[in-house]
C-alpha cells in the first residue's frame, strides 16, 4: 500500500542522482524543515513544564502557548508583503530560520520564566518571518513536478522531524541529563539546518526562475482568493486542539506515556496523508478540499468519547488532518495565487489559519465544560458552513479564464 502512495513521487532521487533542479531543491528544503522541527518540535514538548520548574503559573503557560502561536501566524501577512515587494526570498528565510533556531538552545541558560517566555515568542517571531518565503520558494519549485507532489514532499520530511525532535529530547532524558541539557542538545540540529540553507540559498539564487507559469494563477480574483480564505477558516475552527485533546485523555487516566507516542504517532499519519493526498491535488485540484470538513468533524465526535479505541482514531485522524492542512492547502493556495502576490497570499492564509485556530480552539476549550454533545453540535455546525464557500470557490475557478 505504502509503495502505491510513493509510486509517482520521485524519491529514487536519493540513490540515482537529482533529475531536475526543481526536484533539488524542493528537497534539500525539506531537509532543512525536517531539522528545523528536531529543533523546536523537540522544545516545545517539554517547554510547558520547563515553565513551570522556573516559575510560571497555569495561566501563564497557557498564555505564553497561545500568544506565541498567534504571534506566530498573525505576523505572516507582514512578512509575506514583504517577501513580494523586495523579492529577497534567502536574506529573509534565512533571517527567520536563524532567529527561530537559535532562540531554542538558548533556553538552556535562562532563569526566569519572564526570559524564557521571550525566547519563546522569539522562536515564533522567526517561523512567522521565514514561513511566506520557503512557501513561496517551494511553489515556484513545485510548478515543475506538481503543486501537490512538491508540498507532499516537503510535508512528509518536515514531519519526520517533528517526531525526531521529542523522541532525541527523551532520549536525553533517559540518559540522565535534564531541561537545560536537552535544550542545548538541540543546537547540533539547529546548526547544521543553517548550514544546509545556505549551501541552498547559494545553490539556487533566483528560485523564482523556476517558475512554470500556471494560467490560473496569472489572473487570479479578487472573489476567488476571499472564498478560498473564508473556506479555509471556517473548515479549521471547528478543528480539535491536540492539547485539549490531551487534557481529555489524562482525565479519562491515559498513562503518561501513552500520550506523547499518540502525539508521534499522529505526526508519522500527518507524512503519509501527505504523500497520498498530494498525488490526488495535482488531478483533482481544489475538488480535494472538499474531505478537509468531513475528517475534522470526525476528530470532535471520537475524541471526546470514553473510548479508548475511539480517542486513538481521533487522533490519527487528527494527524491525517494535519497533513491535509499542510499540503493541500498551501497547494490550493498557490494555484489560485499570481507569483507576483504569492508571498502576501501565503500570509494571508497563515494568518486565517492561526486566527481559526485560536478562536476555534478557545470555543471548543469553553464547551468541553459543557459537555460532550456542545463540542459535536459546534464542529459539526462549523464544518458545514464551509460547505457554502467551497461550492462558491468551485464555480469561481470553473468560470476562470483558462
């Protein structure tokens, strides 16, 4: 099954030598994803109680997680006018990767929560700067062998680090050393992703040459962009946080590890669901958005249930979900998006996606106390409001000059 997934993705390149440049580069910035993720993926699973041991109370971590990953999206939309009036795609991916990267070991020296909290922020500060431009970089690249094909691509590596990074951090854990110990652990992966991004950036220069003119991204509309966006928020806010997901198992009295490897587990169903749905993008194109709103609603109705079986499905399909945020969506975006707007229209939909998130996520925090059938009626009621916009996104791209 698995090699009928991978069948027309071109991944012989590892042994047989890289056919297209395109290729290349697709995939040495997948490389540099994957260690970026050891990085910070292997920080942020143990950064809450990190806050705790110097200090933080309940409500601050809370605050610190939620702030950061909207400080994280919201600032995309600046980054990405940024990205498309300057054209200085490597100087400012490899300006966000640094910050991003660097601000993670540095929580090995810290003693205050006050200061970790900065370094925490700093670290999102980053990944918003740098997210517009590798996606930007990535579709010009992806034109060459398939929109779906290239962020499947990509996907699937960047995920490999977000289960290598909790699992290396553990492994320190194991071995005896600490926080401050696993956080300067995480250097090593930080510092080779640097390297290879700027072997990358000298190595294609002008990624925008790469660019295969694609007719519908030419002429994109002003309607079509804001139907695909009202999609996109809608279909995410009715979408399950993993944390609150979390909570629920250690109420229902998950054992502790249990956790942290449905939590992995989901990650390694996020790279698969990625590889597959991407072959499906490139011949169906925005027809795949359409099973976006039917998992999500899913993961609500079996993750809040008393059932074990039924709360491990809920979270590989939570997995599964993820991976179709993270390549079809970007995919989506890119075929509707002219290259000259491409950067502002990458942060567009960042930005769509952390504010979902955030009010989805709260929404959904707020019911649980009300009980189970409240988080099923609004996931369910949510999801189907997005059906509207996705019908209008549909036609709009059927009625477009092609």
């Amino acid at each position: 099954m698995l090699g009928n997934i991978l069948k027309p993705f071109p991944l012989r390149v590892y042994w047989c030598g890289v056919r297209s440049q395109a290729l290349n580069l697709i995939l040495l910035l997948g490389l540099v994803s994957l260690l970026a993720d050891v990085t910070y993926e292997g920080a942020r699973s143990i950064v809450g109680p990190y806050l705790a041991i110097l200090g933080a109370s309940a409500l601050t971590v809370g605050f610190v997680s939620g702030f950061s990953e909207l400080l994280g999206y919201g600032l995309r939309l600046a980054s990405g006018a940024l990205i498309d009036r300057s054209k200085s795609y490597w100087p400012i991916l490899f300006l966000g990767y640094f910050v991003n990267l660097v601000s993670v070991p540095l929580l090995a020296f810290v003693g205050r929560w006050e200061l970790a909290a900065m370094l925490i922020f700093a670290e999102r500060l980053g990944k918003a700067v740098r997210t517009p431009a590798r996606d930007v970089i990535i579709s010009y690249a992806s034109s060459n062998i398939g929109l779906g094909k290239g962020y499947a691509l990509h996907e699937a590596l960047d995920q490999v680090g977000a289960v290598l990074g909790p699992t290396l951090v553990a492994a320190v854990f194991l071995l005896g050393g600490g926080y401050r110990e696993g956080f300067a652990f995480l250097a090593l992966p930080a510092l080779l992703a640097l390297i290879i991004l700027a072997f990358v950036a000298k190595a294609y220069p002008k990624p925008e040459r790469m660019e295969k003119s694609s007719r519908l991204g030419e002429v994109s509309e002003t309607g079509l962009v804001k139907a695909y966006l009202l999609f996109v928020g809608l279909s995410v806010a009715g979408f399950a946080p993993f944390q609150l997901m979390a909570y629920h198992m250690n109420t229902l009295g998950f054992a502790d590890a249990d956790i942290p490897l449905l939590f992995s587990l989901a990650m390694v169903f996020d790279a698969v669901a990625a590889l597959g749905v991407g072959r499906f993008f490139d011949r169906f194109g925005l027809l795949m958005l359409s099973i976006i709103p039917a998992f999500t609603a899913l993961i609500s109705v079996f993750a809040f249930t008393q059932s074990y079986a039924l709360i491990v499905l809920a979270s590989l399909l939570w997995g599964v979900v993820m991976g179709l945020h993270e390549t079809i969506l970007r995919a989506g975006a890119a075929s509707i998006l002219p290259a000259v707007k491409r950067g502002f229209g990458f942060g567009a939909l960042n930005a769509v996606l952390g504010f979902s998130w955030f009010v989805g996520g709260s929404v959904i925090g707020w019911l649980y106390n009300l009980g189970y059938v409240y988080i099923v009626a609004f996931s369910i009621l949510i999801e189907l409001s997005s059906v509207l916009p996705f019908i209008l996104l549909i036609r709009r791209v059927r009625n477009h000059p092609t």
